[in-house]
C-alpha cells in the first residue's frame, strides 16, 4: 500500500484503520494518521451503542464505539419516549402481557421467541441500566 492509499486492508486480528503505517501523515500532511485495531467496533453511542459496547469489553475484546454525536446528544437521549417494561412499579404488571403486545403490534410478523425473551429480560435490564447511571424519569415515590 502507499501512503496515500485509503483502503481498508483485511486484518484477522480485528479491525483495522485505514493507513499502511501506525503512523502517516495525511497527503496534504496536515494531521497524522493513527491506526488503531480492534476486536470490535460498535457505531452508534446511544443506549443500545454504549450498552452493546460495555458487553463486549465485559466479555473481554478490545472495543471501540464511535459516534456522530455526543452521547447525550443520542436519539435514546433526545426521544425522551420512556422504556417499556414489566417493573411493576405502577400497577400489577406481568412480561406475558407486554409480549403479547408486542406480538400482536408486529402483526404476528415478529420472532415470539426472541419477543418472549426480550420482554422476560427487560425488567432486570432495567434496573441494570438503573444502576449504571442512566438518567430515568421517577415517580412522585422515586421510582422508575
């Protein structure tokens, strides 16, 4: 590859910038080139971005997550939609009945098994992200 060459080039070891040496200089030498490799790269910094992210590194690959915008400036961030799932902290609650929902919302298009599990999950992951630091909206009694 020459210096100038922008080609991505295969690398088992994971993914790999776009320069033929750890260093380079751009064409107009303006600013330096780094590689960096990676055994993952998550794109996208919202909620699902930095949690997919903390998962791989949990699991022990070097991960990278790159982003357009600042992560608070994420559409998780900026929807200010809520979450959905079975807490029980309003009202008598049950995953099976959020499944359904989203079942019957997909038309009965939508993989049950994954729909089963994804709902079954939701209220632990809730209170993980809870735990992490995520900014949720409380109740009068201070919670989710």
């Amino acid at each position: 590859l020459s210096r100038h060459s922008r080609r991505a080039q295969p690398v088992r070891t994971g993914i790999r910038a776009f320069s033929a040496s750890p260093i380079a200089r751009s064409p107009k030498g303006d600013y330096n080139v780094v590689d960096h490799t990676y055994d993952a790269l998550v794109v996208g910094a919202g909620g699902a971005g930095l949690r997919a992210a903390l998962g791989l590194t949990e699991a022990g690959l070097n991960t990278a997550c790159i982003s357009k915008l600042f992560p608070t400036r994420s559409h998780t961030v900026a929807a200010q939609g809520g979450i959905n799932a079975a807490v029980g902290n309003a009202h008598e609650d049950d995953w099976r009945w959020h499944s359904y929902d989203t079942v019957k919302g997909s038309d009965w298009l939508g993989d049950q098994d994954a729909i089963q599990y994804m709902c079954r999950e939701a209220p632990a992951t809730v209170i993980e992200l809870e735990h992490y630091g995520v900014p949720f909206s409380r109740n009068e009694d201070g919670t989710i």
